[in-house]
C-alpha cells in the first residue's frame, strides 16, 4: 500500500453490501478488515494513552473489533468497528452497583471507528443497551440551564461536519423488525436552545440509537493512508468531551440525582 493511497480499498466495503452480510464465504474480506482495523489501534491507542483520555479497548483482546466471521451468534455483519469506552472495573461497578447483569462493554457509550458500505466514520455511539449512559445524559441536560449551555459549547466547538442521529428498531405485525430513523440534523444545530430542549425530549434511552459523527465517502482524502490515523485521533479529540459528559461514572452520576432505580432488573439484549 503506497502512502497516498485510500487505507481502506473499495473490496473492504463492498463486502458490506446487503447480498453479503450474511454470507459466510466472505469472511475471509472481514478478517481483512478487522487485521487493519487492528493496525490503526495500533497507531492511535498510543495517542489515547499519551492524551489521559479515559478509552480503552475490550479488556478481551479478542473482541477489540467487532464480529468479522458469520456465526450463529452474529448471523449478518453489516459492518464492523474498533471501539473504546470505559475500563473493565467500572464496567464490573456499574454491574455490581446499578444492575446485576450488566457488565457488558458493549452496553455503554463508545468512541468508534466503523466502516460499513457507506464508507467510514468516526463517532460517539449510544445505543439502546446503553441506557445508563443515555439517561445520564438527559437527566444532566434536565438538570439546569448551566448544564445545558455547557453541552451547548461543546457541540459548537466540534465545528459543522458533525452530525447527529436518533434511530430505532421497529417490529411490524409481521414480526419483521425494521430500522427507522427518528431524527438527523447537523450538531451544530443543537446549539440553538429550542433545538436542543426538542431533542433532549424526543431522545428515549434504551428505545434509541444515539449516533454523533463525521461520516466519510470511500473517497475521501482524509482517508489515505498517510493520514488516517492522524485523523482519527483529531476526531477522538473533539468528540472525547462529549463522550466525558454522558459517560456514567460515580463521579458523574445525574442518574442518582433523579432517584433512578439504581438495582433495576431490565436485562441486556
């Protein structure tokens, strides 16, 4: 691979096409995919560490990216992802202080890096198991207007590239489950106060997917791979701000505050 040419060739994302994703022969394009996601790990996780942002990797360096071979646990792949969230041992005190079965990396709120057949992209993602760190999120934002002017500053300083999405599963009569989009706007949007008091409302933790990125084209010269990982790493800095306010810890709890159920017996999916 020369240095100006894309870090991800167009075979990595057409194997995500919709005819693929269930396709056990491809999975030999998805371990491809998965040994460079694992590269650029190697390139920015010394720059997470050197920058004292609390993102680290799946303690189990197996699952540091996502599923790359068809199974019956993950019957499609429609994408994949190198993510960082929280250290394993507040992982483990979330399970032992807010509900018993927790302790799943993948239920919190994650910095990404995802490449689907759309492209790739760089993003915070909520998702609906990640309840805990979407109701301390809104709750934060409910709190007071200090709160909510500091959030607003935030998505200001992450510039206009940036978007932010609400989306959910839907099960028709047919037992059919389909994924709808709620809402997608430009962030910096939000920092009107009227738009973001509507989408505070509008957003439901553990019923919606919350995604705030930057998506790019295939294309996209930012994706060579001269300059990739400097990228991310730039995006990591914008974005790691907004993950530090939503992200539940003891010391960022706005959960307690509203008296939530703190042994709740909801079960991950």
């Amino acid at each position: 691979m020369t240095t100006n040419s894309q870090f991800f060739a167009p075979t990595d994302y057409a194997v995500f096409d919709n005819r693929l994703g269930s396709n056990p022969d491809y999975d030999g394009e998805r371990e491809r995919i998965k040994t460079k996601l694992a590269e650029l790990h190697r390139e920015i996780y010394p720059e997470i560490r050197k920058s004292k942002w609390d993102l680290h990797p799946h303690w189990m360096t197996q699952w540091l990216v996502s599923a790359s071979r068809i199974s019956p646990a993950t019957p499609r792949i429609d994408f994949m992802t190198l993510r960082y969230s929280k250290p394993e041992t507040t992982i483990k005190l979330m399970k032992k202080e807010l509900f018993e079965d927790f302790g799943h990396f993948y239920a919190n709120a994650m910095i990404a890096m995802r490449v689907d057949k759309d492209g790739f992209a760089v993003e915070l993602y909520v998702s609906d198991k990640a309840w805990v760190d979407g109701q301390n999120l809104k709750y934060r934002l409910q709190a007071n207007a200090e709160q909510r002017g500091h959030f607003r500053v935030l998505l200001a300083e992450l510039g206009a590239e940036y978007t932010i999405q609400l989306a959910q599963y839907v099960r028709n009569e047919e037992g059919f489950t389909r994924y709808e989009e709620v809402l997608r706007a430009k962030a910096s949007r939000l920092v009107n106060v009227g738009v973001l008091n509507s989408t505070v409302e509008k957003y439901k933790p553990g019923g919606h997917e919350l995604r705030l990125g930057i998506y790019y084209k295939p294309d996209d010269k930012r994706l060579h791979a001269n300059n990739i990982a400097d990228e991310i790493v730039l995006r990591i800095e914008q974005l790691y701000p907004v993950y530090a306010f939503m992200s539940w810890s003891p010391k960022n709890d706005y959960r307690k505050a509203k008296h939530v159920d703190q042994k709740s017996s909801r079960r991950t999916r």
